[in-house]
C-alpha cells in the first residue's frame, strides 16, 4: 500500500492533468473529424461529377496533403495562415484547422475508394426511376458508401488521434503535453509514458467499440449491402 502511495505521489503530475489532456485530444480529434467527413465527401462528389478544373483543383489538394507533413501543415495553420489573412487563431483552432484540412484528403479517397465498389448500375436505376441526381446520392449511394467505409474512416480516426500529439508543437495542453510536463517535473519518464500509452490505448479501444456497433447497425439497416 505503501508504494502504490509512492507512486501516486510521483506520478501526481500526470494524474492530474491526464483528464484534462484526452479531454482536449478527443474534442481536437472529434471536431477535425468530423470537418473532415463533411468535406471530404464533398471532394469526393466533386472529384466524381464535376468539371475538369473541378476535379484538377480537387486532386492537387489530395496530392498536396498527403505529400506533405502533417507537422509542416501544422505550423502553416498556426504562424503562416493569421499572418497572411490579419487574423488571430488560438492553438486550438490552429490545429484543429490543420488536423481537419489532413484528414479530408485521406477521407475524400477513402469515400472515393468505397464508391468504386459500388455497382454502377444502382445509380443508372435510380435515374431511370425518376430520381434527381442529389436523391441518387443521398438515399442510394451515401448510405452505401459509409456503411462500406466504416473500417477504413475508424482507421483514420485512430491515426488522426494518435497524430493529435503534434499539437504539443503549438502549445495546445493535450495528452502528450501532460505527459511531457509530467515527465519533466516527476523525472519518471518510463512511468509517466507507460501510462501515458495506457490511456491512449483505452481511448482506441473504445473507439474501436463505437465502430463495431455502428457497423453491425449499419447491417441492420442495409441486410443487402455486402
């Protein structure tokens, strides 16, 4: 007993700021997220039916993004873009703005990716039984693709969560930071980062949780989706 009283009282750094710290990790990661899925099908749409400057302008972002570090985009987001547009941005903002712009090229060709397992003939049907072209995406292909896309989009989110400690770069007070400090004031790095990893494992589990029940809905609702 007494040395687990030792080790809380070493350790109390990180104690007590860990809730503190997922807190902001997942509310960065959500928010970035779920921007990303709203864009990132909209890139996708565009990428599918729109024009060639459309498309040329849609694939030049992707490249972009997924070329370039997400450190890089970090930094841009926080010192280059308020520089260059006269505006302030908080930390928190900042990252979530360059977490968000990463993850939609990785959500747009994941979409990209699911709809090309979709039978060409289903939107050809839909059109033929009078369907416009915004009811062919919202009530045959939309729900197809994300109940095709929930494996990769959860794989994605786990990464954007774990790509979350970059924002430790820009003073954002977020797991990796609290376990940074902590390390720095208990000087138990083994201990706090041990800990540290523990944390960051249950909240991937959980998120992995979340998937699988979504998923096994998204069955229900779609017995004849394969």
């Amino acid at each position: 007993m007494s040395e687990w009283i030792n080790w809380y009282g070493a350790l109390k750094p990180f104690f007590d700021g860990v809730v503190q710290g997922a807190g902001v990790t997942l509310y960065t990661s959500s928010c970035a997220f779920v921007i990303g899925i709203v864009l990132g099908v909209l890139l996708m749409i565009v990428r599918v039916v729109g024009g060639t400057i459309a498309r040329t302008v849609v694939i030049v972002y992707v490249s972009a993004m997924r070329g370039t570090p997400l450190l890089i985009q970090l930094l841009i987001a926080y010192y280059v873009i308020p520089a260059l547009l006269g505006i302030n941005i908080s930390p928190i903002g900042a990252g979530i703005l360059a977490l968000a712009l990463n993850t939609t090229a990785y959500v747009s060709e994941i979409m990209r990716g699911a709809l090309s397992t979709i039978p060409r003939g289903q939107a050809a049907s839909a059109r033929a039984l009078g369907m416009r072209p915004w009811q062919v995406w919202c009530h045959v292909l939309l729900p197809q693709l994300i109940h095709r896309a929930i494996p990769p989009l959860t794989n994605e989110y786990t990464v954007l969560l774990k790509a979350s400690s970059l924002l430790s770069i820009i003073a954002v007070t977020e797991l990796a930071t609290v376990a940074r400090n902590a390390s720095l004031q208990s000087d138990l790095p083994l201990q706090v980062f041990a800990a540290t990893a523990l944390v960051y494992f249950v909240m991937l589990w959980c998120v992995s949780s979340v998937s699988r029940r979504i998923e096994r809905h998204f069955s229900r609702l779609l017995p004849n989706v394969h």
